[in-house]
C-alpha cells in the first residue's frame, strides 16, 4: 500500500508539471491590447466571449494564437489572427491593436465598423491579409500601412475613405491584391505604384479619382486584372502590350480622350472594357485573334471606320461566347455586310 501511496503522489506531481508546461498564456500586452480592441466595439448580437479567462487558452471568438518559432520563443501564446468576419460588431478599431505585433490576418469584413483606420497598424509587420471590406469606414488612408513589408492584400472595398492612395503603398514589395471599390478616394494615382512587383490584381472602380492613368502602371509584370471603372479618369490609355499576364483591364465610365493603343494585347486577356468614354478613331485591327477574349465593350464612344474581324483566328469550335459592344459610335459596317460565326454575340 505505500509503494501504491508513493506511486500515486509521483503520478500526481507529474501531472501537474505537465498542466504548468502546457499551460502558457497570451502575452499580458496582447491581452490588454485585445481588451482596447472589445472596448472600442458594440456587439449588439453578443457574440463575442470575450470577458472571462484567457484569450488564447479560453478560446476567445476570433482570436486564434500560437508559439512563436523555435529561437524566437518567450514562452507566451501570440495573437496570429484576428477573424471577425461578419459579427454584426460596430464601433472602432482601436489603436491599441497596433501592439499585435504578430498577427498575420486581420479580418473586420462584413459589420458595420466606422472611424478611421490607426495609423498603429502599420507596426503589424508580419500582417500578411488586411480586411476590412464592407464597413463604414471613413478618414484618409495612413501612409504608415506602407510600413507592411508582408501585407500580400489589402481589401477595402464598400467603405468610405476618402484622400489619395499614398505613396507609401510603393513600398509593399510583397502585395499582390489591391481591392478598393466603392469608397471615395480622390487625387492622382500615384505613378510610384507601378515598382510593386507582385501586385496581379489592382481594383478602384467607384471612387472620385482625377488626372491621367499612369503609364507606368504598364510596367507592371505581374498584373492581372486592372479595374479603374468610373474614376473620373482623364487623358489617354496606356500601351498595355508589354503586360503579358493581363487577363481583364476595365476603364470604362471615364473621361479618357485619343485613341486606342495599336500594339496587341497579351493573348491571356479575356475582357476588354472601354466604353462611356470619349475615345476616337478606329478599333485597332490588332484586337482580331486574342485567342481568350470573350467580351470586347466599346460602346458609347466617338470611334469611326470599319469593324475589324475581332473573331479571326479563333477556333471555329470555341466554348465561350464572344460578347462585342460597339453601339453609339459612328461605326460602318456592324451588322451588315460580314456575318459572324455563331459564338460572337455582336452588339
């Protein structure tokens, strides 16, 4: 019996060295920085728990925590994300989640968050996804979210901010998605943008824009998608021939005047939208054999002359329809004398 005894007072100490090894906690600044962070919001619908017990061990909504890597260790738990998408939370984001120093996803889409963005939350270098769509945020974008060296994208659409796009935004070598329709930024964008390097989609349809695209944004080697619908835009398109990976460009709904650039588009691009602009002369016979396209939208313009054979040198046996809109311009030739296979839906 106490050999038994002694085996089960060693089994119990062990067990508690077990419980102490295992029972680390969130960093006690994290914690005071996530209670800011529920201090500056209303959670009407409650669901939020975040009242009792530790953030990270309690499993606080949203809140998810890990070690940091081996060498970096303190032996604290550390905010990595923070997901609350969706909540029906209002209020602010609190300055204080600056100090979430670790955190790579931050995620307030979907409620209705108003104030501004804190500047604070450029000292979140490891912040890889920053999103904040669909939320009444207003006031200028901070230059520091320059500050971001890992911060891949950036989506803010259906809010109100209002000020230019900042410089600063060259200095995110790693971004690759810009999404920020429907708010209202305003000035130039900045030419500077066009050294990002990895930047594949960059979406501003809806804003109050002015001046002339960039050029520059031509340079760019891994754009995709370029969205610039109603933006106030002026002055003439940019040679995008030399963008091999473009699969969607959208300036429609602008002031943009001249002409059409004559090189050929990459053969990538699937949708071309120009129209509702002032754009003249002749649709570019280099439009004929992008093999992709599938939607070409001229119309409501000042273009004249004859209408190239857009759909030469495509596959007689091609999948997906060919949608081109030319109405409203002063255009020979649209429907009349040339017959188009049956996959082009011609407008």
């Amino acid at each position: 019996m106490a050999s038994l005894g002694c085996l089960c007072w060693v089994s119990l100490c062990f067990s508690f060295l077990v419980v102490h090894a295992d029972g680390q906690v969130t960093h006690p600044e994290e914690v005071w920085a996530l209670k800011q962070v529920r201090r500056a919001l209303t959670d009407r619908y409650k669901n939020l728990n975040w009242t009792k017990g530790d953030p990270c061990v309690s499993n606080w909504t949203g809140v998810i925590c890990n070690h940091l890597l081996p060498g970096d260790d303190d032996g604290y738990l550390h905010v990595q994300e923070l997901r609350l998408l969706n909540m029906n939370l209002s209020g602010m984001l609190a300055p204080e989640m600056g100090l979430l120093i670790h955190m790579t996803i931050l995620n307030f889409m979907w409620n209705q968050i108003s104030g501004s963005i804190p500047k604070e939350i450029g000292n979140i270098t490891d912040l890889n996804l920053l999103l904040l769509s669909g939320n009444n945020i207003s006031g200028s974008l901070p230059d520091e979210l320059g500050n971001l060296p890992n911060l891949t994208k950036f989506q803010l659409d259906l809010n109100n901010i209002s000020g230019p796009l900042p410089n600063s935004f060259a200095n995110l070598n790693k971004a690759k998605h810009f999404h920020m329709n429907n708010n209202s930024i305003s000035g130039q964008i900045p030419p500077v943008l066009y050294k990002l390097p990895l930047l594949m989609h960059f979406l501003l349809d809806n804003n109050n824009l002015s001046g002339y695209l960039p050029p520059e944004l031509a340079n760019m080697p891994k754009l995709e998608i370029l969205s610039l619908r109603n933006c106030n835009l002026q002055g003439s398109i940019p040679d995008f021939s030399k963008t091999k990976n473009l699969l969607y460009l959208d300036l429609s709904f602008n002031q943009l005047t001249g002409t059409i650039p004559t090189n050929r588009l990459s053969d990538n691009v699937t949708t071309i939208k120009l129209s509702n602009n002032n754009l003249a002369g002749t649709i570019p016979v280099n439009f004929s054999g992008l093999s992709s396209l599938q939607k070409l939208s001229l119309e409501n313009n000042f273009l004249n002359g004859s209408v190239p054979t857009i759909w030469q040198n495509m596959s007689a046996t091609r999948i997906d329809r060919l949608i081109l809109e030319f109405q409203n311009n002063n255009l020979s030739d649209i429907s009349g004398s040339f017959n188009p296979p049956p996959y082009v839906n011609l407008r």
